[in-house]
C-alpha cells in the first residue's frame, strides 16, 4: 500500500461502486418496508436505526483506506485505542489508571512498530507487554485484586490492541489496499447476512446462554451467503486459489460470528447490555468492531502464509 | 475461587451531555480533558486580564476534604476560588452551581465544568437532597466543595445573608471550612453585564473553621452560617484597613 492518494485505484473505485450498490439497495429496501409495515413496526425501526448510523460508519473506513498508508495506520490506532477504552470502561479496569495507562502505550508502541515494518517485534510485542502487566502490581507494591486487573490488562491489549494491529499491518504490504478493502466489505456483509438469515429462518437456538437470538439455521446460512460473497469478491484479491478462498469464506463466515458472541460473552458476564452509545441501532464501537478484531488477525496470517506479505 | 467482580462506568450508554451533567462524576478522558484546559485558559485570563493577586494561597489544606466560602457577586467568583487549588484537586473541588441556572443547557454545562468544575445543585425542586450530595462527597468520596452560602450573586456586591445550608453541611463533623472574600469581582463582571471589565481582582484566603462542637440543629446550622459570615466580613475589613490599602 502506496503513502499516496489511492481514491483512483482501480480496485478502491470497484469496491465504491459495490458500496454505494449496496447502500442504495438496502435503503430501498428498507424504505419499501417502512411504506407497506409502517413506521411502527419494532423491527423495520430498528432496522433503519441500524442503517442510517452505516451512512457515517463507511465514510469513516473509506476516507482512510482512500488517504493511503498513514491515514490507515493511525486510523487502526484510533479504532484500538477507543475499542480498549471501550472494555476498560464496562470492566471497571478504567478506575485504575497505572494498568490503563500501560495498555494504552503499549498500543501505541505497537502502532510505531507497525509505521516502521518491524515485523519481528510487531509478532512478539505481546511477550513485553504481558511482562510489563505482572510488574506493574510489584513495583506498586499492591495484591489486591491485581490477578484481575492484570488479566484484564493483557486481554485488553492482545485482542483489542494486537489483534486490530493486524489490520494496520495490511497498510505496509504492497497489495495491502485489496485486503483491506475486502476484509471491511465481506465482514460487513458477514454481519448483516447473520442478522437476516437469522430472523428469516431462525428456529434453534446455538448458544442460548450467550446469545438468545443466534440460531443454527441463522449461523449456517450466514455462513453461506458469505461464502458466496468471498467467491464472488476473491477475483479482487490478488494470489487467491480456491483453497485460500475457501479459508477466506471460513474465516469471515465463521470468525465474524465468534467475534460478534465474543463480545456478548463480555457483556453478558459484566451484565451490560451495549458497550456505548456512539453509534445508534449498533451500540458503542465494540458492538460494530466486533467481529473484525476476531476476523483480522486470522485473515492476516493466513494471507502472510501463502503470500510474500513482507 | 474467589469470584471477579465487574463494577462497569455508570456512563457507559451515556452522551457526552449527559457526562457532564450526571453526578458524582467518573473519571472521564473527554470531562478529565475539557477541565484541564479549562483550568489553563482560566488561570492565564485571571492573571493577565484581571491581575489576580491571591493572599494566604498556603492555608488550602494539601489533602483531604474541605469547604471554601466566599462573598457571592460575580460570575467570576468560583472561577477565582478554583484558582488557589493545587493541580491534584483540580478534578476533586466542586463548585456547587445552581443546576435551574447553570446546567440548563448544553453550552453552560460545558462552561461550567470546565471552569468551576461545577456540581449541580438543585435549588428550586430538592435542596435536601442535594445538600446531602454535598455532604457525600465530603465524607464519602472525601473531596472538596466551592460554595457561596449567599446562594445567588449580589445584585450590587454587599455581602448578603448566609443561608443555613452551609452550616448542616458541616456542624458536627471535623470537615475543615476556609472563609474567603474576593475583592474586585462585582466591579470587573457585576450581575447582568455581557462583558467582563478589565479591574484587579484580589482574593484573600481566612484561618480554616471547625464545628465539631457545634451541634448538627436548626440553631446550630444558623450559627455556623453567622460565624463564617463574620469571617468573611472580618477579611473584608482587614484587606480594606491594611493589606490591600
């Protein structure tokens, strides 16, 4: 990926054209419902809630992906940086600043090893920062508590911080814009096609305890309108054959469900129902990020296996 | 196994708006952020602007919770008593602010946190309970509270009667008050003037009180309240016969 404007590359332009589609579809869509189930109805409310917040999600990912590779790298930190808040925030780990404040400069180290292409350091970053939590209850001098702050810390940073830092490390590869457009379309998509498959043909629950609207029926075609919509996007991705195609649908269709009950996990053990209120019908960032942070770094290392990624 | 407990953000779903205005307030980036520069453009418009000079700044207490009083006649007033904090009580004194005046809109709210720092302060519909707000936040968070026991701005700047509020607050308890007067504030920005006028403004800082014989009645309340006016009055005095010539 190129420090330069990339809003004329071709593969940018193509994937405008699907969003834009894809945005005016849904919007008539929605709109031919709002007109023939009424404003009233709870879903269709809910529904173009969720819709309308896409119209300022999108611009926030593509203003970046068209700025080129700074705009990229320090987006993804952005996006890390307020997901952690995020977690801090529900499990009550904000209160202390010490083990906030480490989380939060290890993601921006991390971010600096991304802006340099130290690859190496970037993989084993964890290691240091995982040390650096357990000494942070020594050099205090406290016990108190300190096995759940620091496991807090270390899960904050790695799947919050390390595992979105992934997605800045597609900006240093050469074909870097490819993925990552494709990686916010298929994932967006992914989740949208979970949500509908799921209220269409929803009937048995998958896990109940985590999430009582995830169905099997929901979760397996979701799986295969995916499928079907990284078939039909892998011609984009330079270096795909049907095997990495296939890896790709699986990661995306399967991944970005874990992701999304991951994060209901979380909230269901806090006992919360949103993560925030930054966007309306969605919830707060973690709510929307969701399955991205589960999806990236899968989709990162796979590509980095069967292509020269450095 | 021990069980891990989660005590998540009260502000968690909640608006930038609704940040600001809730109360006891957490520890927020964005709140934490607007004081802080609040504070800075605060202290260079005091000392430049009004010439702000501060006399007895060392009797603040470095910790622990604490009441400043002063005389009430000028929006500048709490903006000045903020000015003799030290930076780690910058986010823990609270200026209590009427919430019908201060906190009716977006903008004044955002002023006055980021200024004062202000607490709202129910004054028209459940006094009570706000006074034990106030109370909590003495004895419970342990900060401190900036508090005009005049209750509203003195139209011509004389020092007005102290209302009993005050006195429940802190008779009986060993909660230390500070008398202060501000001298200058009514004529650089009196009550309903859109500018401020560019005067020296001179803040005088008394003995801190204790009440902790005083009991926590009616009677008592309205003594406190008398005693710290006469503070207040016997700084006035003291600064007109010497200090400030």
């Amino acid at each position: 990926m190129s420090g330069s404007f990339q809003f004329a590359e071709p593969v940018y332009l193509v994937y405008a054209k699907i969003w834009i589609g894809l945005l005016a579809v849904g919007g008539l869509i929605l709109g031919a419902l709002r007109l023939f189930l009424g404003r009233g109805n709870p879903t269709v409310a809910a529904a173009w809630l969720t819709y309308r917040s896409w119209w300022i999600i999108l611009p926030l990912m593509a203003v970046p992906l068209g700025l080129g590779r700074p705009a990229v790298i320090l987006a993804v930190m952005a996006l890390s940086l307020l997901c952690f808040k995020e977690f801090a925030r529900a499990t009550g780990l904000y209160r202390d600043w010490f083990f906030t404040g480490a989380v939060y400069l290890a993601i921006l180290f991390l971010t600096y090893l991304v802006w340099i292409r130290w690859y190496g350091m970037f993989l084993v970053w964890p290691v240091y920062v995982i040390a650096l939590a357990w000494m942070i209850p020594v050099l205090r001098n406290r016990t108190e508590g300190m096995i759940q702050k620091v496991s807090l810390s270390i899960v904050g940073f790695l799947y919050f911080g390390w595992f979105l830092g992934h997605l800045g490390y597609f900006a240093n590869v050469k074909e870097g814009l490819a993925y990552l457009l494709f990686l916010t379309l298929a994932v967006s998509l992914n989740d949208i096609a979970a949500y509908t498959m799921g209220k269409l043909f929803g009937r048995s629950p998958l896990a109940s305890n985590v999430s009582p609207r995830k169905t099997w029926e929901g979760a397996i075609g979701c799986v295969f309108v995916t499928g079907a919509v990284v078939w039909s996007l892998c011609p984009l991705l330079p270096g795909f054959g049907t095997l990495q195609k296939v890896l790709a649908a699986l990661i995306v269709g399967v991944g970005g469900q874990f992701g999304d009950l991951v994060i209901s996990v979380i909230k269901r053990d806090i006992g919360i129902k949103d993560m925030g209120s930054v966007f309306p019908g969605h919830g707060g960032m973690l709510d929307r990020f969701d399955s991205l942070i589960f999806v990236s770094p899968l989709f990162f290392h796979m590509v980095a296996h069967f292509t020269q990624i450095r | 196994m021990k069980r891990w407990v989660y005590i998540p953000s009260p502000l968690l779903a909640k608006s930038i708006e609704e940040r600001l205005t809730s109360f006891p307030r957490e520890p927020d980036i964005a709140v934490y952020g607007l004081r802080f520069i609040g504070v800075l453009v605060e202290r260079f418009v005091l000392g430049t602007y009004f010439r702000l000079r501060i006399i007895g700044r060392e009797k603040i207490p470095s910790e622990g919770p604490f009441v400043l009083v002063a005389n009430h006649s000028s929006h500048l007033d709490a903006a000045v008593l903020s000015a003799v904090l030290r930076p780690s009580q910058w986010y823990h004194a609270y200026a209590v602010a009427a919430q019908d005046y201060f906190f009716r809109d977006f903008f004044w709210a955002l002023m006055a946190v980021a200024f004062t720092n202000a607490m709202p302060f129910d004054r028209k519909g459940d006094p009570k309970k706000s006074l034990e707000l106030c109370a909590d936040v003495l004895q419970v968070s342990r900060e401190a509270i900036i508090l005009f026991p005049e209750g509203t701005r003195s139209p011509d700047g004389s020092l007005q009667q102290f209302k009993p509020g005050i006195g429940k607050l802190v008779a009986g308890t060993d909660t230390p008050v500070i008398p202060a007067y501000i001298h200058g504030a009514h004529e650089a920005w009196p009550k309903g003037h859109l500018m401020p006028r560019p005067r020296r403004v001179t803040l005088i800082m008394g003995n801190p009180r204790r009440y902790k014989g005083i009991p926590s009645t009616k009677e008592g309340s309205i003594a406190v309240a008398d005693d710290l006016r006469k503070a207040v009055v016997n700084l006035r005095e003291s600064y007109k016969g010497g200090i400030g010539g």
